[in-house]
C-alpha cells in the first residue's frame, strides 16, 4: 500500500492554472523530492497532501485512508503527516522540549517525554532539549524542526525547502543528515525543491514538473541519462544545443553521427549535449571519423572541474559555440586546436521546436 496517492489532481489560484491533473504514488519509506522551476505547482501539491489548501479536483489518498475528495476534507491536524517548513517555524517563547513536544498534546505526559527524547536523539539534538530557538545555529534549528516533525511518529513527512535558508557548506551538512535520519525512519517522504543537485542527493525518485504538470517521474540517473523531454534534459545544469536534420535515418551533427531517435525523414531537430559528454584528444585524433576540429576560445578553473569554451566551423557559415566540461585544473591556451570526441550516451535528440 502506497503512503501518499494524488489521484487526478487539478489546482487552480483564480484563473491561474497551479496543477494539472497529476497523479503520483508515495511508497512507504521512499523519499521523493517534487522538484521544478517556481511556479511550476510542487509546493501546491505539498500544501494540497498536507490539508493547507482546499482540494479542488481529484482524490488524496493518506495510508489508505482518503483525506481529500469531492465530499470530504480531512482537516491537517487529523492526517498524520510531519511539516518542515524552509524557515523552520519554532516557537521563539519556547524552549526545544517544548517545540517538539507541541503536537503531542493528545498523549500523556510519559510519552510525550519518550517521544520527545527518542526525537532529539535521532537528530543528535538530545543534548539541548532546555534551549530557546535564539541560542542556536541555522542547521540545528532545522534538526529540531525534523524533530518536532518526526515525534508524532506521522505516516507522511512533508518538506518544503528545508534547507534554503542555510547557507552552502551547511546546508551540504544538514541534508546529508536529515536523509540518514529520514531512512532511518522509514517515513514516507515527499520533499519540495528547486536544486536539481539536492534532489539527486536527497531522492529516491525525483517528480519534475512544469507549469502544473509531470514532465517525468524515475530515479535521478534515469532522469539525466534517459529525459524524456527537452525540458527535462536541460533542467539538470547547462546544456550545448546543436541544430541538425534527419537523413537517410540518422542525424550528422559537428561531433559525429546519431541516431535519429525515432524522428521522422528530414525533421529538423535540436541536439542536445552535456558538456561532460565531449572529451578533447590531440588533434588528428578520429581524423576519419568526419569530426571536425574545435578551438578554444575561453578556459575557466571552476574547481572541481574546468569549464572550455570552444569554436567549431563545420561547413560554410555554420559556426558553432560549445561548452565542454573537464575533470580538474585544465586551461588550454586561447586558439589551441583538439579534436572532439563525443559520449552518444549524453547526447539527445528531441524536435526543434522542443523547449
């Protein structure tokens, strides 16, 4: 039995469209990050399985129980579900004990108690139960903010952004934290992102939306190594955007031959190439493979890696600008010339028209 179904779900803000007939499915102990562009109706979707907003259109199951339909709606307090909120949301008045403790009024006070230690102890928190929310740092008030969340022992978690408030190496901490203390758990778990790169950290399954719809559901490395779309694939980090046309039931582009993907004789279509995906090798190098050599124009150290930009003319007046990705220090003098080797695997080909 799944821990959470939305069941033809449809959303609107007056006129505005939020969400679009979606359907999913939470397992219990999965966690799946709803991640898209602002506006695109993941924190609808989160405020609509939490009981914050009213449901409209469709179904909402909760552990086999329905929560939300055309003829009920179970109010949030009743549907067994955890809220981590990005801001945290403690009581400042307070202290730990007592913002964990606060939705636990319907036990008695030994279980409480247990509840309230077993939390903090999961959060490695069990240390600070007689502190205020002002004498603590950003990361461990979102530890406490799990805690209070987790005490109820829910059926369901519901995140939304939680970690945007902190800043980058401590928000790298936390997550990696919370993930451990939520599989730990087994608690179902829907999470609210924005960050491609926290969702691949953080999720089972990833749920990319757009403009009120799923564009695509599956494990992170299905969603950058197979998009369905075009959105999808240029939705995880920078992309190169090669025109082409199929013929003869392939597609010749500057970095070789693909496969037409299914398109139609003659289709024109758009290619779509991570810069990871093209390696530099000496020039000459696959020399008859009808590649064509690029230049660089521009090297950047980024880090963990090296960002090259390169200029490649494969026929008269076609130039085009590509962006190759290189592991570690790498900077090519300006004008220095390689030859392009490209990794099919990392290579899509959608319609055109496909944005």
């Amino acid at each position: 039995m799944s821990s959470l179904a939305y069941e033809e779900v449809s959303h609107t803000y007056g006129s505005l469209p939020a969400v679009r007939n979606v359907s999913l499915t939470v397992n219990a102990g999965e966690l799946v990050c709803l991640l898209g562009p602002s506006g695109c109706g993941k924190t609808t979707l989160l405020r609509l399985a939490a009981g914050l907003e009213n449901l409209q259109q469709g179904r909402i199951v909760i552990g086999g129980q329905v929560v939300a339909d055309e003829r009920r709606d179970v109010p949030p307090e009743e549907r067994s579900v955890g809220l981590v909120f990005q801001d945290f949301a403690l009581f400042p008045h307070l202290n730990v004990r007592d913002n964990v403790t606060f939705g636990l009024r319907r036990v008695n006070r030994c279980e409480r108690h247990c509840r309230c230690d077993a939390a903090l102890k999961q959060v490695a928190m069990d240390g600070y139960a007689d502190a205020f929310p002002h004498m603590l740092s950003g990361g461990q008030q979102q530890r406490v903010a799990l805690a209070r969340a987790l005490a109820p022992q829910p059926r369901l978690m519901l995140l939304d952004e939680p970690f945007s408030g902190l800043d980058v190496q401590l928000r790298q901490e936390v997550r990696d934290q919370t993930l451990h203390v939520l599989k730990r758990s087994g608690t179902a778990t829907v999470m609210v992102t924005h960050d491609p790169e926290e969702a691949m950290f953080m999720a089972d399954r990833i749920v990319l939306m757009h403009q009120g719809r799923i564009q695509q559901v599956g494990r992170p490395e299905e969603l950058y190594y197979r998009p369905a779309t075009a959105f999808v694939a240029s939705f995880f980090g920078e992309i190169n955007r090669i025109p082409a046309r199929v013929q003869a039931g392939k597609v010749e582009t500057a970095l070789g031959e693909l496969a037409s993907g299914g398109h139609p004789e003659g289709e024109a279509v758009q290619v779509l190439v991570r810069p990871e995906a093209i390696r530099l090798l000496p020039p000459g190098a696959h020399a008859g493979s009808g590649r064509v050599p690029g230049q660089v124009v521009d090297a950047k150290f980024l880090g963990r890696t090296s960002l090259v930009h390169l200029s490649v003319t494969y026929g008269p007046g076609k130039d085009l600008h590509l962006h190759v990705r290189v592991p570690g220090r790498f900077l090519p003098d300006e004008g220095a010339s390689f030859s392009l080797d490209l990794d099919a695997s990392q290579a899509f080909v959608f319609p055109a028209e496909a944005g």
